[in-house]
C-alpha cells in the first residue's frame, strides 16, 4: 500500500495541497458535525421508502406470489431482474477495491470507501429478492446444505442455489474487506471522540488499533490477501449470476458468451452507480479536492470501456444467432428488437451503448452535469438490459402462450423499496462512518512519499 | 552480442536473427514437400501454424495498445519488444496468402455440393461464402497492419525527436484501435477456426481465442527478455521487478483464458443441447480425450500451480521455462481447435505440422528480431522511461 517507489506525481489525485490533519479534519468532520437538515429530509424519505418494502414483503407473505404480475412463460419477473441488478451495483465496488487495489491504480482511494459499502448495501437490497420469491421465506434455510432429520438436501445442480453460495461468499468476503479497510480509520475517529459513548463505540470496532510499525505491517498484509481473495469473486458472482439463465436451454438465454457479458455488464452498472453517489456525496459533503475531476474522468473511462464490452456481447448475441441458423435463437433476437418489448429493448441500447460514446470527448468526460445525467442514464440502461433478457421470455417456443408481461403496483413497490433501503443504508453509513479512506487518501499525498521529503510540508 | 549504452542500438545483433531465418527457409521447404505428398494435412497444419503465430502478433498489438491506452510506466522497458512482435502482422498478412489457395481443403462449407443440400448451410451462405471469406481475411490484415505500421513509426520517431504530441496520437489511435481489433480479431476466429465445423457456434469464441494469443504473447515477450538477459542485454534495464509483473499478468491470463474455456465448455455440457454439444463430444469420445485431458491440466492446472507462488514470477529461469511450456500448450489448444475436423478419430501428429511451425515461425522470429534491432532497444527519448528503469513491486 505504501508505495514509495512509484512516481505517480500525487498532486494530480488530491487537489488544493493538503496536509495529512487537513484530510483527517475534512473526512472526520462529516460523522462528528451536526445532523444537517438536508441528510434528516432523505433519510426520513429513503427510510419510508424502505419501511414501505417491509411492508410490501408482508403483504406478498400474506398473499403469495400471486400479487406479482408473473404469467406462465415469465416465472421470474421482476423480482430476478432486481436481484441481477443489485448484485450488479455491487461488483464496481470489489473491482475497485480489490481489482484496481493490485493494477496500483492509486486513484482508486478516493472513491474505494464508499463503493465498497455501495456493494455490501447493494448486496443486501439483492438477496431480498430470490429470499422472497422462493415463495415460502420462512423455510429459505433450505437452500444451505443443512443436515436434517428428514434427509433432504438442497439440489447442488440447479444454479439457483450456486447463486445462494457465490452471493452469501460475495456478502461475507466484501464485508470483511470493507472492515478491515475501516479499521485505522475508526481508531482516528476513537481518537478524536468528545463524547465517551463515541469514544465506547468506535473503540470497540477499532479493535485495539495503535497504528503501530508491527499493527500496519500485518493490516497491509492482510489487505492485500484480501484484494486476492476478492479478485476472483469479482468474476465468480456474476458468472454464477449468469448461469441462472445461461445452462437453460431457453433461446435467448443459453449462449456461452454470458459468463463475461455479465461481469462487464455488472462493473459497468456498478460504475455508474459509484458515479452517480460519489457525485452527490463530493459536493454535498465537500469533498471536491479529494474526489477530484482526475478521479471522476477515470471513472468516465472505466464506464466506457465496459460499456462497449457490453455492446460487443449484445452484438455477439445478435451475430451467432443468425448464423447459428437456429430459428428459435433468431426470433428470440428479432422479438427482443422489433416485438412488443422493443421499447425496453432499444432503451437498454441507448443507455449502455450509446450514453457512454459520449465519454470519448475529454470536454463531456470531465463535465459534472454531464456525467451525473449518464450515469444515471446507464444505471436505468442496466436495469432494462435484465428486464429484457427475463422478460422478452414472454414468446416462448408455444406461440398459444404467448403473452404480455407487464407489473403490477406491489412489483413496482417493491422496486422502489429496494431503492428506500439502499438509501437508507448508504445514508447511515456516510452519517457514522469515514466515507473516504482517510489513512489511504494520506498515502498518495506527496509528502508521504519519502523521496520527495524535505522538499515541501517535511 | 553488443549494445551501444548511450543509444541503446545493438552494435551487434548476434545470430539469432540468422538462425531463424534458416529454420524458417529449411522449414518452409520441407512443408513445399508436404504439400506436394498430403495436401489436406499440409493445410490443416499450415492453418494451425499460422493461426498460432498471428495470435502472437495480435497480442503483442494488444499488449502496446494497452500500454498506450492505460499510460502504463513499469511496461515501458517492454515497449518495444511488444512493437517488434506487432509488427510481424503485415508479414503474417503475406502468411495467409497459401491460406487462400486452401480454402477448399479446410473449409467444408466452401464446397458448392454441400452448400446445395445442407439447409443449415445454406442459411449461412451471406457470411460462409469463399468471395466473403477472402475479404475479410484481406480487411484484418489491412486494418492491423495500418495499426502496426502508425504505432511502429510513431514510437521510432520518438528516438529523434522530443514531441508530446507523439504520445498523444498513438493514443487516439489505440482507443479506436482496440475496437477495430476486438471486432477483427473476433471475427479471424470465427473465420479461420470456428467455420472448420460449419454448424457449430459459440458466442465466446472470440474472446476465447483473444485470450489465448495474448498469454502466447506474453510468454513470447519473456522469452525474449530473457533470451536478451542471458546475451548480457539490457540486464540492469529489465528488472527481475519487470518479470515479476509479467509473471502476474501470464499467471492474471492464464486464469481468465481458464475461465473462458470452462464457461463455454461447462455452458454447453450443462444445456446438452446435441447441435452444440457435438463439437465438445468429437473432441472426448475418441483418442482426443487425451488432448482435452491435456488442456485442462496442462493448460491450466499444471502452469497454475506453477506460477502461483511468488519466488516463481521473480525467477527469469522459472519464467522462461513455464513461458515455454505455456507456448506449447498455445500450439496444442489451436491443434485440438482445428484438427478434429481432419482427423476425427484422435490425433495424428504429422511432421508437416513441425515443419509448417518452424517454417512460418523462423520468419516470424527473424522478422521481428530485425524489427527489433533495428531502432534503439529501448524507447529513450520516452518521459516515462525513468519511471519504468526504477520500477519497484512492493
């Protein structure tokens, strides 16, 4: 982590020069000021939302599945496109504090915080989603190989239950990742606690922290096996994610490509979402000189670069289903462009294909308004893209069953819900917690760097 | 071999160069002889030779468009080895010449009789006619060769003159040059490999096949570091920190040509659908299933374990060696491709297949050799280069 050797020059990642107490006071100061009035009114509507989608799934365990607009072609509906999409969100996080951890992408530190709790909340928000639609949750211990007195095991083929594995592994090393990072982080803000109840509580989760030689080498170390652990899950989950679909035999769904679409597909969505808060939380909170333009503009690129990865699935998808000469691969192609779904379809083109293009000119890639309307754009663009794979599903093989998919108010509720409690959380989190990795932030600085001492700040 | 320290021209540039090209001379001509006794055999395994050493070129095109594009320092001692192996894709654009005269030996779908009965063929015919066919073929090699030969120049022109516009153009060649060469190189694969079986298809095939050359020419790329090490060449320049790094990148890459390989393969035997399957069945249900054994453990397995630990990436002999093993295994993976559909019933390992890979590949070797030492070995006059000399992992 701290790398003297490199000759990045730092200033172009932290802007304004400022000192390491600047950055601790900056950072620090969002948890311990006073509740502003603008976090008190989206808290108390992001909170309602998420009372809301309690609500909703007390309602559905009342009334079944039925109250979702599933018909016979479409078993899955909203609720597997919610779940996609949350897991989605979360893998930007991971690959930013894992994957660019280990490419000594140092720019990363000032967004590696949040997104990675961005992932464990998103985490949450998706595995609400297969929980509730197995339609009976109370006995959703099932899908963990249990031992039990009626011998009964889970079935170690379906993919569904790879999903329960590779999420629950997802959720636990993320968590762990992200808490490690907090550690030094919690033991400043121990440190600098007025109150003794502040003092108990970040006390008890800094474990101890001293910042000593022989505690930092050992939390390098472990971070660093951490980013290994967590690299491969970046690839696993949604792999795992795909093969929901991808080992089906269903037209549309079975292609061999769908392992690493998804995984672009999931950072690029991820991105946007990192984007899209990291926007709000800089300015809000005042962070500009530490998430500076430098940092949003490689994250512009990032978005570009997964966005075609993303544009060359789809046009795989539509090339080797025409030359697979398989009539039934074909239609499913030409419905999801020209059937009745057409609209969500082309939506999902203009988000994540064509929003991104715009990155290509330096001007637009650094203008804030620009990329916040994006990201935006491509967050509903990935949403739509898992729309259309479920539920294009809706012209299957028997054309007698043909029908329209369409939700209704408890599926949309529930979208909106998920949302609430994403919100929520992440609110909870940027009130109580560093959201910017503050001892990580301080190694970029120039005068961490032991070659350049001396020549400014000592 | 000799190196000028103040240009960094090699002042002699050793045999290498005239080795290879014997080899290749040799080589090509014994394949002559090939295709005069087995004409189909001489085309599958020129068309496996030649397959292997494009993957190659491509991926040394990749390898300095990824540096360009992510502005990478620590690579900048590498620069021009990676340009020196790009810019064999024109000469592999003569290779593919003998290529176009086999198209009827190779390709089923190229036979009118087959066309006319086989529905499923003839549903394809807009894209698997033999007209298409030697467009496409001509455009890849136009299109990479125009991408070399910019970034080629450009980058020696950095040798003379000190211009931060150079930088800046190579870049805005690379972002679109990488599109142009995911499409390319995607279609190649399609092309040349994956229309042998006419009715088998699989969506990840590109990026399969990408995956592959770009380990293949990482593994080059370390053989040609250390073959330069051990002349005495450039030791102090490329670092064992410089190894490591490419040790993390072939271990990074062998990973994800893994798991490239187990999604298509795992999707189609999970869905068990006959028309897909039947390509996975031609290479299991007969002597191949030793070559697929092989695939999985010593394509993946065996150099995993290898290259797992870190002694293993900072040692050059240890690298050099499993550098070697991985192009061996390149060669089998691109054999195990294409020649089921010549020899259905196992493997048939013929001496045109040797000879067809010293021919070509001695070219490709003394080419690239007097590309490389031709310029200054180093790209000196570049602002990165003090960066990458003092490059330290930690």
């Amino acid at each position: 982590m701290s790398s003297a050797t490199e000759h990045h020059d730092p200033n172009c990642l932290v802007t304004g020069n400022p000192t390491f107490e600047s950055i601790t006071e900056s950072v620090s100061c969002i948890p311990e000021s006073r509740t502003p009035l603008a976090w008190k009114i989206m808290f108390s509507i992001s909170a309602s939302l998420a009372l809301g989608l309690f609500c909703l799934i007390g309602y559905l365990f009342w009334e079944g599945v039925g109250v979702w607009g599933l018909n016979n072609p479409v078993g899955w509906g909203w609720a597997i496109v919610n779940f996609v999409f949350w897991v989605g969100i979360g893998h930007a996080g991971t690959l930013i504090s894992a994957i660019l951890f280990l490419l000594r992408q140092r720019w990363r530190t000032a967004i590696n915080r949040f997104a990675e709790g961005m992932t464990i909340f998103a985490v949450i928000c998706a595995l609400i989603f297969p929980t509730i639609h197995v339609g009976r949750a109370w006995v959703i211990h099932w899908t963990l190989p249990i031992p039990n007195q009626m011998g009964v095991w889970p079935n170690f083929r379906s993919p569904l239950l790879w999903d329960s594995f590779a999420v629950g592994t997802y959720f636990i090393c993320s968590f762990l990742f992200w808490y490690v990072g907090l550690i030094p982080d919690l033991a400043t803000l121990r440190d600098r606690a007025k109150t003794r109840i502040r003092k108990i509580i970040y006390g008890l989760f800094s474990l101890g922290w001293r910042g000593g030689n022989r505690q930092w080498r050992h939390y390098e170390l472990t971070y660093l096996i951490l980013a290994g652990i967590s690299t491969p899950l970046v690839l696993s989950v949604h792999s795992i994610v795909s093969t929901d679909f991808a080992t089906a035999q269903v037209p549309g769904w079975h292609t061999t490509i769908f392992p690493p679409y998804f995984v672009a597909g999931a950072i690029f969505s991820g991105f946007a979402m990192v984007m899209t808060l990291s926007l709000i939380a800089r300015k809000v909170f005042n962070l500009t000189h530490i998430i500076t333009k430098k940092v949003l503009e490689r994250m512009n690129m990032i978005m570009l670069l997964t966005g075609m990865m993303v544009g060359y699935a789809y046009s795989m998808e539509f090339f080797i289903a025409w030359y697979s000469g398989n009539i039934y691969e074909q239609f499913a192609f030409v419905n999801r462009a020209f059937g009745p779904y057409a609209w969500a379809y082309w939506i999902m083109i203009s988000c994540n294909v064509l929003v991104p293009q715009i990155f290509w000119f330096k001007k637009l890639r650094n203008h804030l308004v620009v990329m916040f309307i994006a990201s935006i754009f491509i967050n509903i663009g990935m949403w739509f893209e898992r729309f259309v794979i479920v539920v294009t599903l809706a012209r299957d093989f028997l054309p007698a069953a043909w029908d329209y998919y369409s939700p209704t108010w408890h599926d949309i509720g529930l979208l909106i819900g998920s949302f609430g409690l994403f919100f929520t959380l992440f609110l909870l989190f940027m009130r109580f917690l560093p959201i910017v990795a503050m001892s990580e932030v301080k190694g970029i600085l120039p005068q961490a760097d032991p070659h350049k001492s001396g020549e400014h700040h000592g | 071999m000799q190196i000028d320290l103040k240009t960094y021209r090699l002042t002699d540039p050793g045999k290498l160069g005239m080795i290879a090209l014997v080899v290749g001379i040799l080589g090509l001509l014994v394949s002559i002889l090939g295709f005069t006794s087995d004409r189909t055999q001489f085309f599958y395994s020129y068309l496996v030779a030649f397959v292997f050493w494009t993957s190659i070129g491509l991926g040394g095109l990749f390898f300095t468009m990824l540096h360009h594009l992510a502005d990478a320092k620590w690579s900048m001692v590498l620069r021009r080895i990676s340009e020196s192996v790009m810019s064999t894709l024109p000469l592999m654009g003569l290779f593919a010449i003998p290529l176009l005269f086999g198209i009827h030996d190779l390709y089923h779908s190229s036979h009118a009789d087959v066309m006319a009965t086989d529905e499923l063929l003839k549903a394809k015919e807009p894209f698997l006619n033999q007209a298409f066919f030697i467009i496409r073929t001509v455009g890849y090699f136009v299109i990479w060769s125009l991408l070399t030969f910019f970034l080629f120049r450009n980058s020696v022109k950095q040798d003379s003159v000190h211009s931060d516009k150079l930088t800046a153009q190579w870049r805005r060649v690379s972002a679109p040059g990488m599109i142009l060469f995911a499409v390319t190189s995607t279609f190649a694969a399609f092309d040349w490999l994956m229309s042998l079986d006419p009715h088998w298809y699989s969506t990840i095939y590109g990026v399969y096949m990408f995956t592959g050359g770009f380990l293949a020419a990482i593994s080059f790329i370390i053989l040609s570091a250390s073959y330069q090490r051990r002349q005495g060449i450039l030791k102090e320049e490329i670092t064992i920190e410089h190894y490591h790094d490419l040790g993390k990148l072939l271990f990074g890459f062998l990973v994800f040509w893994a798991y490239m390989a187990f999604s298509q393969y795992f999707l189609i035997w999970y869905a068990n659908i006959p028309e897909e399957t039947v390509w996975f069945l031609d290479r299991w249900e007969n002597a191949w299933k030793s070559l697929s054994l092989l695939m999985i453990f010593g394509h993946f397995a065996f150099p995993f374990l290898a290259l797992l630990t870190r002694g293993a990436k900072r040692s050059v002999v240890w690298l050099s060696v499993m550098s070697c093993w991985i192009l061996f295994m390149r060669w089998v993976d691109i054999y195990w491709l294409a020649m089921p559909t010549l020899h259905e019933h196992g493997p048939q390992f013929s001496w045109i297949d040797l000879s067809t890979m010293c021919g070509i590949g001695g070219i490709f070797i003394w080419y690239c050799w007097r590309k490389y030492t031709s310029h200054p070995v180093l790209p000196v006059n570049d602002p990165g280069l003090k960066e990458s000399l003092e490059f330290v992992n930690n």
